[in-house]
C-alpha cells in the first residue's frame, strides 16, 4: 500500500523512491512486523492466559522439568507472527502485485 501511495511522489521528492526497490521495502516490513510484534505480544500473551486457564497439554513421560516449567503456557502464540506477517506485508507491497493475494 505504501508504495502505491507514495512510489508517485517521487518526481517532486527523490525520498520516496526508495519505495520503488525491493530491498528498502523488505527492510521497512520487517522492521514493522517487529514492532508489531513487540507491540501487540504481551497484551496477547495476558489475552491467551485468560482464555486458555489449562495452558498447553504436557506429558506425562516427558523431562520432569516440563512439569514444573510448562504449566499454563499458552498456545496459539503463532497468531502474533502471522498477524504481524500480514499486517506488514499489506502495508509495505504493492497491491497491484498479482502474487500478493495468493500468498496471504
């Protein structure tokens, strides 16, 4: 989105055409997948505890220590990545990309 919004102003500011080279634009999404990440973790960590009182199921034949250790850890914590994949992907790729919508 950010490239098809600002790819155009380039002519009268030569700042953004970094936005027409990949290189920039997979720099820039990983950094806000980061940041997305960092920003949105702990509250959805807190949101997974509470909805999820058992935590991950653990064996019984498993290390001792997994017993002590992995009581109430929370599953699901792969909607985070793939949330801030998509989040930063929509934003930082052209939508007029025809291999954008099959991958997501």
């Amino acid at each position: 989105m950010l490239p098809d919004l600002l790819t155009p102003l380039a002519g009268e500011y030569q700042f953004f055409n970094l936005f027409r080279y990949i290189t920039f634009r997979t720099g820039g999404a990983t950094i806000t997948a980061l940041i997305i990440s960092l920003m949105f973790g702990p509250a959805m960590i807190r949101w997974l505890k509470s909805h999820q009182a058992e935590g991950q199921p653990i064996r019984a034949d498993g290390p001792e220590s997994h017993l002590v250790t992995k009581i109430g850890t929370p599953t699901m914590g792969g909607l985070l990545i793939l949330g801030a994949f998509a989040l930063s992907t929509l934003l930082w790729m052209p939508l007029s990309n025809p291999y954008l919508w099959p991958v997501l």
